[in-house]
C-alpha cells in the first residue's frame, strides 16, 4: 500500500477504556494523501489502536509497553499471512499506521493502529445458540473448525479463539451459519518466524494440515460448549473420517502423548495469559490456574521450569 496519511472522523465506539487492552472505533475516512488506488475512504472502517494506557497489566506483573508491541505486530503480521482469505474469512485489512497523541504540555506521545473493513453482524457470543437448530450449530462448528485447522497449516496458531472473536455476518448474499469472519489475531503464534518462548513442544506440525480428528478433542473446544449439545467426539469423527489418510504415524504420536498435552497447555498459557485473560497467577512460587481441573502440579513444574525467560521474551515483569 506504501506510505500515506489518512485523516479519521469516529463514528462509534466499540470496545473502549480501561482493561479492554487495544482501543476499538469503526472510523469515517474524510482524505488519504496521497490516495492509494486501493484504499476506498467511501466507507466505514474499523480502527483497533494499540495503547499501553488502556492495557490491562494484571496488576502490575505484565509489562504494558512489551505486550501492546507484541499484539500490534503480530495482528499486522497475521493479517499478511492471511492475505488470500480477506474478505472471505477475515476483514480486509487497510494497513497499520502511527498515531500522535497531545499530552500535557506540548508533547505527545506514539501508538500504532490498523484499518480493517467493518462488517455488520453479531458475534457467536453475542448470539443465542437456543435460536439456532443443532445442525445449524453443527454447520457453525464446522466452519470454526476449518478455519483454525487452515490458519494452523498457515503456520499460524490461534491463541484466542473463542465466541467472542467470530462474527456471524448480517449482509444480502450472506448465510450468518455459514459465512463467518473471525477476528482479533493479537495473540497470534507463528512457526517459520517465532520469537516466543512457548516454542517448547506448544505447537506440534505447525504448517503442516493436521487432522481435527487429532488436535480438535473436547478440550480444544470448550470455549464453545454453549453452542455443542451433542457428543463431541463422536461428531468429530464422523464429519473428519475423510482426513484419517493425511495423519502421519509421527503425529498420531505427538498428538496422543500426555506429555505433550500438558507441556502445550502450559507453554501456550504462559503467553496467552496477556491476551485471553485465563484466571492465572504467575508469582516466585510458580504458576498456578484452574483452567483445567486436571494437571495443575505438572502446569506449575512446567512454568517453574521456565521461569528463568527473560523480560524481554515473555512481556512479565519480576517483582
């Protein structure tokens, strides 16, 4: 797109203030200069700003400035590798760009931001599932679980996906069951390009397809359970029968080993703790969580372990 200035006018407020961590508009664009061919300033945009004032620090033991650089080009980054799917699965994304706020005085101070098209609609959160019969809830589920099992072949592993960041889109031509657009790619994991410490065993085959019938267990969905009333597992197998042939003997190792499942619920928590708000306590002791009711001595060992990473890679700050 190259570098311009664009002018904004908010609209409204979606998702403001403090402990919201990035800062949420939908935006009118009144000039672009110099205007890009590509860049329509005609309509309603979304504007996410990425600004350490509003982050949620846990109370001191995250490090606002480290974790809003780390959303804000990890979203960015996540949106190009996605390229091919804007528009269809994801907003289309207009660039990121710096914003100079005044503060007292006549200084200012720097955050980033980017633009993604507005897309009318309701999140699944939102939603009532009671509405929904179970084969178009079966439908929604589906369309979940191929965007993720996709996105992860893209190298990319999802840290936050859950009702709130799928939308179910309200547009002429759009079937709300099946066109869903997924969102908020902050917390976004990366395989070819990794600068992260949950890179100890968090995301086995991570480019590669790896089989629902392997990775999309009980587990994986539970952020979903109010829209599932039927057995899970079960379902699974039956609608992902067709991908037994692309399970290679090494996966249906990695996949099956306790170990391996504990050290990637651990390691991947240790990061997501700043971006899904998981009841977590990081202290000199260890880590404690009750996100699964199972586990949590072997989770505490694997962070006490770890908890020699530097400030820097993890975004904690020691007290």
């Amino acid at each position: 797109m190259g570098s311009c200035t664009v002018d904004l006018k908010i609209l409204n407020l979606l998702r403001v203030g403090d402990g919201c961590n990035a800062q949420v508009f939908t935006v009118e664009v009144l000039e672009v200069r110099p205007h890009p061919p590509c860049f329509r300033s005609d309509r309603a945009l979304v504007a996410k700003i990425y600004d350490p004032l509003y982050f949620d620090d846990e109370e001191g033991f995250l490090n606002p400035f480290l974790c809003v650089d780390k959303h804000y080009t990890h979203e960015t980054h996540a949106y190009d590798v996605l390229s091919e799917s804007q528009g269809k699965r994801v907003p289309r994304f207009y660039g990121s760009y710096s914003l100079d706020i005044p503060v007292e005085g006549s200084k200012i101070r720097t955050v980033r931001l980017i633009l993604l098209e507005y897309i009318p609609g309701i999140s699944m959160q939102q939603a009532n599932p009671q509405k929904f019969s179970r084969r178009s809830r079966q439908e929604i589920m589906k369309s979940v679980v191929n965007f993720e099992s996709r996105v992860y072949e893209q190298n990319i592993l999802l840290t936050d996906l859950s009702p709130r960041n799928v939308i179910m889109v309200e547009k002429p031509g759009y079937d709300s069951k099946q066109n869903l657009l997924f969102l908020d790619f902050a917390g976004a994991l990366f395989g070819g390009r990794r600068n992260d410490p949950v890179a100890i065993g968090s995301n086995l085959f991570l480019g590669q397809y790896i089989s629902p019938l392997l990775r999309w267990n009980k587990t994986m969905a539970m952020q979903f359970n109010d829209w599932i009333d039927w057995d899970w597992q079960a379902w699974i197998e039956a609608e992902y029968a067709y991908t037994t042939t692309t399970i290679t003997p090494e996966m249906q190792q990695g996949y099956t080993s306790e170990k391996t499942f504990f050290l990637s619920d651990c390691t991947t928590l240790l990061w997501v703790n700043s971006v899904v708000k998981l009841n977590m306590k990081w202290n000199a002791k260890g880590f404690e969580q009750d996100w699964l009711n199972h586990g949590t001595e072997r989770c505490a060992k694997t962070v006490q372990d770890m908890a020699s990473l530097s400030e820097l890679e993890t975004g904690f700050v020691s007290r």
